[in-house]
C-alpha cells in the first residue's frame, strides 16, 4: 500500500509529504511539486491528484498516472487514471450479491489451498441494510399485504385484533381516521408473528424510534419495521456474519436510516485519518444517490455492484480523466421556488447542455444561497443529466453547516486547515481563484419556477402552472414518452366505485398513489418541512385526502421525523394520510402494495390513465404499479396539494384545490407557506442536538440486530434449503491457468432489443409475480406467494435473480412483437419465458447472444443487468451504443460488449434475429479491436470490442472481474 511504503521511503513522492502546524499528522502536499498546473486545476481533479500521488505504488497506480491528472488540460477526456477511493458504500440491495461474491471467493481459494481469512475488503467498506423495507401497513389498516406477489388479500389477511393502547385519544385517532373507515375492520396482527414482538408494539408509548420523542402513530412505522426484520431474517444473519467475518467491514442494521442520509449525515469525514496520514474524503457507492455526497465537497459517484468488489479488493477505478464543465451561479432564488425547483431548473439546464460523462463544479455568487441540503438535493440528480459528479468545493457555507452537525470544534480546525493547505477551499469574492475549466454555463437561479417531471420519464418536465393542459396533451398524444393515446370520447370517462362502504368516482389524471419517500428530497428539511405546514394550514382550512389514495410518508432518518413532530407538522401529515410507515426505500423501488381492488378495478373497466405522485427521482412506467400508468416526480409539498386535489389535471390557480365540507374553496395560494415560515422553523428545529442524538441511536443499533444470533465460522455455512442465500457458480471449475479467449460459434439471439433497454428491462427488480419463472423455483421450494418476498430481498440467490433477468413485463422483445418476458426458442420455433427457453439453450450447448440498438443498459447502475445474462449463458451483447457503466459490467462479467461500426444496426443488415452467428476472437484480443461476425444466412458484417484498456481484455479473458480477482490470490 502506498502509505505504508512511504514509511519506508520507497514512496516516489515523499518530497511531497508535508505536516500541520500541530505536527502531528502528515500529508501528502501537491503544492509542493511547484507547478503553476495545480493552481488552475478545478478542484474535484485536485482530489483525483492526491489520490493518485498517496496510492501511487508503480503498479495500480503509476507516476504517469500522476503526470497524467497533473497535465489534465492536455490530457482530459484523453488519458486513462485510475482512482483509488477512501472508500466503498454499499446499500443491501447491491451489497448482499457483493458479499455473497466474497464469502464465495473464500470457498474457491479454500478448495485450492489458500487462507480463506485472506479474503477480505483491502478499501473500508460500510454496508447500510436500508432498501427491503415493504409498505404492509397504512395507518392502522393492512394494505393486502405481506403479499408482494399480488392475489386477493381478503381472503388471505391475517387476524384483526384491537388496536394499540394510546395514551391519550385523539380526534381522528380511530382505525382510518378521518379519511374513512378502514376495509380490514380494525388492526391486524401478522401469522407467526412471536408472542413477544406482539407485546412489544402493543407497549410501545407514543415515540419516535430513533429519538423516543412523541409521534403521532408509532403502531405503522414499528408494525412494518417488524414485519421487515422477520421477513429478512436470513439476510440479516448473513450480513452480521459479514461483519464479524470480514475485516474492513461495517455494516449498519435496519431501521436506522437510509443509506444516502447516513452517507451525509454519520459516514462522511470531508477529511478521513488513516496511519498517521490525513486526505480527502471520498466514496464510490452501489446507491444510485451516492453523488449526493458531493454536495459536501466530498467526492464520490455511484458505480455498480462488479466494480465496487473491484474497489473492495484494492484496485482503483479507472475512468477517462474527465472533461469538467463550470457551472457558475448568478441571481437570487425566486421566493415561491423550492430547492426542488432549483434542482430541476439546474438538471434541465446541465442536460442540455450535453455533459454526459464529464464532472460539474459549481462556482460563481450564487452559491452562497444554496444551503447544503440543497447542494446535496442538487448533486444528487447527477444520474438525470448524464454527469458522474456534481461537485461543491467547501467553502463558509459548508463550514457552517458542519458545526450543526457531528463535527467536533478539533476536527473542524483540522479539516479548514488542511483543505486551506492543499487548496481545496473555495471562496467566490475573489474570481482570480477560479480554475480552468472544460467550459463555463452560466445559470441564474432567478428563472426557476415550480415544476414537476413526468408522466414517464424524469427529463420531461411540467411547469405546474401548464399542468392541467401537459396532462391533456400527453392523452390526445400517440403512445410514446409523454403520450397515452385516448380518444377524445373516452377522455371525458368518469368510473365510480365503491371503498370503504361509500361511493367515488375516478377520472384520467385522478392520483391514485402519492407517496413523500424515502428519497433524496428528505434530507433537505426546507421542502420536508413546507410539507409540514402545507398539511397543516390545508387541515385547518377543512381540507381532506380522499381514503382510497394509498398515501404513505417513509423518511430518510429519524432526523425528519424528529424535525417534522417537534415542528408540530407531523399529527397533521398524519391525519392526511402522510403518516410514517418506515425507514427505508419502498414506493421508488416497487415495495408499495397492490391498490384497493375496486380501485383496480375501476382503472381497468374505464381503461383510465391514473396518476401516482412522488417525492423521488426515479418513476419509468410501470415501476409504482403495473395500472398506474402516469407517475410524477414532485417535490413533497405538492405530492402533499395533488393528493388533497386529487388529480394532476389541475390549474392551481385558477382552480381551488379542494371545497370544504362547508363548501368553502380553498386555493394552494391559501395553505402555501411563506420562505420566511419555512425558514424560521428550519433555523429553530433543525439544530445541532438532532444530529447528536441521531448519531448516539445509530451507534446504539436495534435489539433484533443485537440479538441476532449468527455463524462464527471463517468461511461461509451455506444453508442448501435456503431461497435468500447461495453460493452463486461464478467460480466454477476454476483453475489457475488462463485459457484463451474462445470464439462464439452459431450462437442464437436470445432477445433482439431495440433502443434504449434500461437495466430496469434487464435486471431483476420489486415484487415477484405469481407466474413468473422466479414464482415457479419459489414454490418448487415449498414457499407461499405470500413469502416471495421481493427480487431485491433475494439478491443473495442467484437461482431466483437469474430467473427474473429479462422478466420485465415492458420488455420490447422485437422475436416476439409484444410487450413481455417472453422470447423465441429459435430451433423449435416455440414462445417461452425467457428461463425456460435459455434451458433449453443450455441444454443442447448453444451459446447466446443478444441484439440491441442505441443506449443498451442505461438507468440505474445495477450488477445483475450483467450478471444475470452472464448466467444465462450470454456470451456477448451487439449494440449500435451502451451506457458506459453497464458497458464496464458487461466486460467485467465476462461479457463481450461488442459495437456496430457506424451508420450500422440490425436493421440496415437486414438482420432478422432468428439467424446464428459466428464470432471469432483472436489469441491477441486487443483494446477497441474489430472483428467479424458471420451469419448462417449469408451476412458478414463487422463490430468494434468496446474493450477500453488492457485491464479490460484481462479481465474478459479471465472470464470476469471476480475470476481474475480470485486468480490473483492463488
């Protein structure tokens, strides 16, 4: 390691190591290489230098590495660097098949002689268990769950039983409160649920679980926590066993926050201390929001569960020294704009402009009215506009910040003086301090106005003012991004239903769901907190939500709970039906629960397009629920105002948003909270002992965790009747000798994919249907649908993931023409789901290719998109263009991403899919090298190997990342 060899002083750059004023804590100084380069270097690439100078060790990392990031003016979007972070975030979703990878890994090297204990994370690793948690319970009533996998839940619900002890009744407090009686008839208890767990709820006082402060309706948040911690039993035993097993591991148990809110609030260190050396802070995630953290002046992006064992096990990622365009911030925030709004505005600015790949750093005198939450909200939507960072150097504003939160005064001291040291501190009254950049965009944070993004998909955003006429265009529209295609005399259509023994009425744009998450926008307490007091001025107008839009409100911490009860706003997001169900993501990754079934119901009898509003910045079609067909992205005081009106198609000011049962209108304008408001009570509430307390609950853990009993062996007890659990073949016949590449001989299209297939088409993702394949192996092993659970809870079994790769019902699947998992065994001509046809593939020795066209694998980053074909047996992708990061999983599973050269694609070679192909690889495979491709039809046509550098054919012919890993250590 490079801090251990500078002790010795074989490091090639201790020249550079310099000390503090106490002279007690080294570092490594770049100022010290006397280049006038480094003053005019943006400040993320300063990160990337120092980095590459105190891991710089001549073998991952190289002094032309250093040279190289140094030169970056010359050398950006030119040079390959590799980038060792401080270290590796991981949520349990993608850090569970991380983990498994690992315990596998012990098995393979055992087998051949070698120390399983010498298998472990060389880079520290936090894994935070924050994404199983389901919606179950609403209020006191049960939402046809636990029953991800769909049915009739009447039939199926479990016993009601009483209530919960309060201590003092309150109005509304009764079962449904004042939206309506509950269906179920009263409170319910779960089967199996043991005796003591009952009476721990039942005794539970009014608390916050994290800050023991008074909540309105504890019984939701603890009911679904506790149906979470049994549901994932298994999981839990397995990742306590990877804390105790594993060396630099620590992960962080249920219930205490989401994994981005800990990541801004417990986990970052701005300045981290290791060997006696301090250097900046910096992460690379599994968490889609992990660029969040950049918003602290942290640098960090999210990458894929392959590459975050790659950094796991010591070696740096490797991108494109990065183009960084300045984004340089004039005017004043208009006073009716949230930060969302500023968000938004921001994300349509930067995409426009073209900046996939490159980093953003934000400059100019506009920053100093950006609160850290909202750098952090900002930094977050990096994903949305293509940029891998959007970073906010620290300056007076962060400074700030910090001492309201966790930061010692000696720490602070510590951390102004070295980021000041090594010019990592930014103060914008002097413009000679700007660096150079790629280039400059200007925006003024006066043009932004309130907005919302849909109804598909997250760059196509609305002004709230022209909402009611953008819904209206997107049903005259044909079917495509933004249309539904509704003829004009079904437009008009009213469908009336009953719930809760009285009758409604749903129309085109009526909200069926609308959910505040467990999301990004919850770390900004300006918004959460608008929310608030937006409820609480429509409550006391007379204004209701009506019963049958399943409402829910599921924090990132207990911070926002805790901010949002000693507000005073929490009893009326309650008694709205935004009341707190959990901690942990749930609407936006799919846990939500079925709708009511007349609601259901009357969707599909008037084939209506509803409407669900979110707080989130994820919503493709079809990800909330399969008959919710409109899905927007707001920011949570007008998930809060569509869910009171009741529809997105809405002028609010023109129309009231909602009549009093006095029969009073009532404007937004009449409940929208003043800036100044939301202001004041945010200086009031949100205050440094919250964060004290916060961290002191995290340390503390929860009792099921702490009285989780788990294996204390070195290598891992595989359990074979266990569904959440197994060892996964990525090891298989492992040998220590590297064969070479071998070529891809009449192999047939498993799927021929048009333009744009995300890795939500390819990657096993939310509730599992009944009649899918993954439903098959499940009740093969004798499971209930009531006990599928969910894709990402069973991310630990490679037999259930790879069975619902490609199981998305919006696959495009050109073999068979329909939306579907389904796809043509070729040789017999049959429509299979895709698992069945495979093992018939696998079964005669044919390998498999799949056909694509523009942007294969963009969307989330997730490591099944690329593991799971590589278990169905994929042996290469052919694509007009891929999404960077899926490419690099491709490639690190073994997995050829192959190009059509350009002006090329399936359809002008007149390919039909249905032919074999014949793909020959050299012994010498080289970075971006052609090849050719010979069908049994005739055609020959030629592609590029999207193979970046060496590493990469390396790790192709290993036959993956994990392989080649595994290779090294025997």
């Amino acid at each position: 390691m490079a801090l251990t060899s500078s002790v010795k002083g074989e490091h090639p750059f201790n020249h550079l190591i310099d000390t503090l004023k106490d002279g007690d804590r080294k570092y490594f100084n770049p100022q010290k290489l006397n280049d006038a380069r480094y003053d005019k270097l943006p400040l993320s690439i300063r990160v990337l230098l120092e980095a590459a100078i105190r891991k710089c060790d001549g073998f991952y990392v190289k002094e032309e590495d250093v040279h190289n990031i140094l030169d970056w003016s010359e050398q950006q979007n030119v040079a390959e660097v590799p980038f060792p972070p401080a270290r590796v975030l991981l949520q349990d979703f993608t850090g569970i098949p991380a983990m498994v990878d690992l315990a596998a890994m012990r098995d393979a090297v055992t087998k051949h002689g070698v120390d399983p204990g010498l298998v472990n994370p060389v880079c520290p690793t936090d894994l935070i268990v924050d994404h199983s948690l389901q919606i179950d319970l609403n209020k006191c009533a049960i939402q046809n769950a636990p029953n991800p996998g769909g049915g009739d839940s009447q039939s199926q619900g479990p016993p009601s039983r009483p209530s919960p002890a309060r201590p003092t009744p309150r109005r509304g407090s009764q079962c449904g409160g004042e939206r309506g009686s509950c269906s179920k008839g009263g409170c319910s208890d779960t089967p199996g649920r043991p005796a003591t767990a009952v009476q721990q709820i039942e005794n539970t006082p009014l608390l916050c679980p994290f800050h023991l402060q008074p909540v309105s309706e504890p019984e939701t948040a603890l009911k679904n926590q506790e149906l979470e911690l049994i549901r994932n039993k298994e999981r839990l035993q397995f990742f306590k066993w990877c804390s105790k097993a594993f060396k630099n591991v620590n992960v962080v148990p249920p219930d205490v926050g989401a994994v981005h809110q800990l990541n801004l609030e417990y986990l970052s260190q701005v300045v981290q201390e290791s060997q006696g050396f301090i250097y900046p802070d910096s992460v690379v995630g599994t968490d889609s929001h992990t660029t969040m953290i950049n918003g602290l002046g942290i640098l960090g992006w999210g990458v894929g569960g392959i590459e975050s064992e790659a950094v796991m096990l010591g070696q740096p990622i490797s991108l494109t020294l990065p183009q960084v365009v300045g984004c340089r911030l004039v005017g004043s925030v208009n006073i009716l704009a949230t930060s969302i709004d500023i968000v938004l505005g921001i994300t349509k600015h930067l995409r426009q402009a073209g900046i996939a790949g490159k980093f953003v750093e934000f400059f100019g005198p506009g920053m100093s009215q950006l609160s850290v939450p909202d750098r952090t909200t900002i930094a977050n939507m990096c994903p949305e506009y293509n940029a891998t960072v959007s970073f906010f150097p620290v300056d007076h504003v962060t400074l700030k910040h910090f001492k309201q939160t966790n930061f010692t005064e000696e720490k602070l001291e510590l951390l102004e003086a070295y980021l000041k040291a090594v010019k990592l501190f930014r103060s914008y009254e002097d413009s000679s301090e700007d660096p150079q950049y790629s280039e400059v965009i200007e925006i003024n944070l006066s043009s932004m106005v309130p907005h919302v993004s849909g109804p598909k998909r997250p760059q196509d955003r609305v002004a709230v003012s022209s909402m009611k006429e953008d819904f209206q265009s997107c049903l005259n529209e044909k079917v495509g991004f933004k249309g539904f295609h509704i003829s004009k005399e079904k437009q008009e259509s009213l469908v009336p239903f009953l719930h809760g023994g009285q009758e409604y009425e749903l129309a085109h744009g009526s909200v069926v769901i609308a959910a505040v998450i467990s999301c990004t926008n919850n770390c900004n307490p300006s918004v959460m907190l608008t929310a608030g007091l937006l409820a609480k001025k429509a409550v006391e107008a007379g204004l209701i939500v009506k019963p049958y839009i399943r409402t829910s409100l599921a924090p990132g911490s207990g911070m926002v709970t805790h901010y949002l009860n000693t507000s005073g706003v929490l009893p009326y997001l309650s008694q709205l039906g935004f009341e707190v169900i959990g901690y942990g993501c749930a609407t936006c990754v799919g846990n939500t629960a079925p709708l009511p079934e007349t609601v259901s119901e009357a969707i599909k009898e008037g084939d209506l397009v509803a409407c669900g509003v979110l707080s989130g910045n994820r919503h493709f079609e079809g990800r909330l629920c399969d008959c919710v067909r409109a899905n927007y992205l707001a920011s949570p005081p007008l998930v809060v105002a569509y869910a009171i009106a009741g529809t997105v198609s809405i002028n609010f000011e023109k129309e009231p948003l909602g009549v009093t049962s006095e029969g009073k209108e009532v404007y937004l304008r009449d409940v929208w909270p003043t800036r100044e408001e939301v202001q004041q009570i945010e200086q009031d509430k949100v205050i440094s002992s919250i964060f004290t307390e916060l961290r002191a609950r995290k340390e503390k853990g929860n009792t099921f965790w702490n009285n989780l009993e788990c294996p204390e062996s070195v290598v891992f007890p595989w359990d074979p009747k266990s569904t959440y659990i197994r060892s996964p073949s990525f090891f298989n016949k492992l040998c220590k000798e590297v064969q070479p590449p071998q070529s891809i001989e009449n192999a047939h299209a498993l799927l021929f994919l048009g333009d744009k297939v995300t890795t939500d088409h390819i990657s096993p993702a939310g509730s599992i249907a009944r009649v899918s394949a993954a439903a098959k192996y499940l009740l093969s092993k004798r499971l209930t649908p009531r006990e599928f659970n969910s894709y990402g809870a069973r991310r630990g079994n490679d037999a259930v993931m790879t069975r619902g790769t490609f199981a998305s019902i919006k696959l495009q699947n050109r073999l068979i023409g329909k939306p579907g998992p389904k796809t043509v065994h070729i040789p017999s001509g049959q429509t299979l789901d895709v698992f069945e046809a495979v093992e018939r593939y696998q079964r005669d020795g044919i390998p498999l290719i799949i056909l694509a066209g523009k942007q294969y694998g963009s969307g989330n980053s997730r490591d099944w998109a690329a593991k799971g074909p590589y278990l169905l047996g994929v042996r290469a992708v052919i694509a007009e263009s891929f999404e960077k990061m899926h490419k690099n999983h491709l490639v690190g599973m073994g997995i050829a991403p192959l190009q059509f050269l350009p002006g090329q694609s399936a359809d002008s070679l007149e390919l039909c899919g249905k032919e074999k192909f014949t793909i020959t690889l050299p012994e010498d495979l080289s970075p971006k090298q052609m090849l050719t491709v010979k069908t049994s039809s005739g055609k020959t046509f030629s592609v590029t190997t999207l193979f970046d550098n060496e590493m990469d054919v390396a790790f192709y012919r290993h036959g993956g990342l994990l392989r080649y890993v595994a290779r090294t250590m025997l």
